[in-house]
C-alpha cells in the first residue's frame, strides 16, 4: 500500500521537505542537550576534584569510542526497552518511549562528550588569572565560573560548535535505522516505492547540504554579533596574517 495517497513525484517532494521540520528539531534538542551536558562537566575537568575528572574522562571516552550507529541501538533497544518494562511494572499498561526521543537522547548525551571538550579547550584558553581575579573579589567558585569564565569560553567557542552543529547534522541521517520519520528515513521510503535511487538521494543531499550551510552561517553571524574586539583567537589570527604580510613584503 503506498505511504502517499494519489502519489506523484510532487507530492513525494513535500513529503520529504517536511521531515526537515523533524531533522532541525532534533539537531537543536540534541545540541541544547549536549550544551547542557558538556558546559559542566568542561568546568569539572578544569576546576573540579579528581574524582568528578575521572568520571568525566570516563563519559567522554564511552561516548566518544563507541560508534554512533551501535549507541543507538544501546540506547533504543537496551536502555529504553528496559525503562519500557519498568514503567509496564508500574503503570500496569505497555509505555513506549517514540523513536524521536530515544534518537534525540542518544544524539544529545553523545554530542554532549565532544562539547565537553570543545568548552575545555575554550576555558583554557582564558588566562587563568581571571579566576583567582574573580575569587579575590568575592565571588564563589560556581560565580567565577558562571559571571566570568564560562560567558568568555562560550564566545571562543562558537567556531568549534559550529563544527559540531555540521557533524550532528550529518550524524542525524542515521536516526532512520529507529524509525524516527526525518529527511533519510522519508527518502528511504519513496526510494522502496518508485526505485528511483538518483533523483532522491541527491534531493536528500541538497536538504542536508542547506540545513549545514544555513545553520553554520547563522553561528558565523552570533559569533559576530558577540566578537569583543581586541580579544579572542580572531585578533592572533589577524594578528599573524599582518605578520606573514609584513615578512612577505
């Protein structure tokens, strides 16, 4: 039975088209959520205890070792299935958690590891007088980090997020393997009904290609729109562009 009433490529097409609404949903959950995740497990790795270093280190290994495709599968067949039997226990009545959510967990705690590190490097990129600044003047630990450090580091680390938004992005297309309707998992079904590969699968490439250019061009405007002049790696790059320019010549 087709998925599509009175099917046409047109209506093909505007199937396909609206599961980037989906796809743009989940990469700014999954984004968010791994901004909520990696931001304070940076500042332990920087400035907590021993004990809360190595439990990061060890997140940050299990999520960055582990291909994304088999988390995936952990998470949606494994975790998941398992939370689904609890709560059948509890509710007397079968839960199941959507294929989006599941997808959207995985994507998120997963981007979370490597925005840990990306807001590692940008922490420790600020001078670290500006903390023991801050703490000489009356702030608490969790003030110096939320007034001072942490408002500087996410401006220094708009370049590398955007480079994260891209991977994600790309990440995402494999979310048809559980079912969740986005772009690759539409394309896949109008693929098995026309068995027109081409023209499909470079549609797919073209949505995916100006969600990168769109989002990556919106975070080049933030970074922008917050660059403090004469501070950040923008200046030494200037910097040494003026340099090579003066030896050259």
């Amino acid at each position: 039975m087709s998925l599509l009433p009175d099917f046409s490529f047109y209506n093909a097409i505007v199937y396909i088209v609206k599961g980037t609404s989906l796809t743009v949903a989940l990469i700014v959950g999954s984004m968010l959520t791994g901004l909520a995740v990696g931001l304070p497990m940076a500042a332990v790795q920087v400035y907590g205890p021993r004990w809360g270093r190595f439990l990061v280190g060890v997140y940050v290994w299990f999520f960055r070792g582990i291909p994304i495709l088999v988390l995936l599968f952990l998470f949606y067949f494994g975790i998941f299935g398992l939370v689904e039997k609890i709560l059948a226990e509890i509710m007397g009545e079968k839960v199941n958690v959507p294929p989006f959510v599941a997808t959207l967990a995985t994507l998120g705690l997963t981007s979370g590891a490597y925005q840990s590190q990306i807001f590692r490097g940008a922490i420790l990129s600020l001078h670290l007088g500006q903390y023991q600044a801050a703490l000489s003047l009356g702030f608490t630990r969790v003030g110096a980090l939320t007034h001072i450090i942490l408002p500087q580091a996410l401006r220094v680390a708009i370049p590398a997020w955007a480079n994260e938004y891209s991977i994600l992005l790309k990440d995402s297309a494999l979310a048809y393997t559980l079912g969740t309707l986005e772009i690759m998992s539409r394309i896949r079904q109008m693929v098995s009904i026309t068995h027109l590969h081409v023209p499909f699968y470079i549609l797919a490439g073209i949505l995916y290609y100006f969600l990168t250019w769109v989002g990556i061009k919106a975070l080049k405007k933030l970074e922008a729109k917050i660059r403090i002049p004469g501070l950040g790696a923008e200046v030494e790059r200037e910097t040494t562009l003026e340099d090579r320019t003066g030896q050259s010549e």
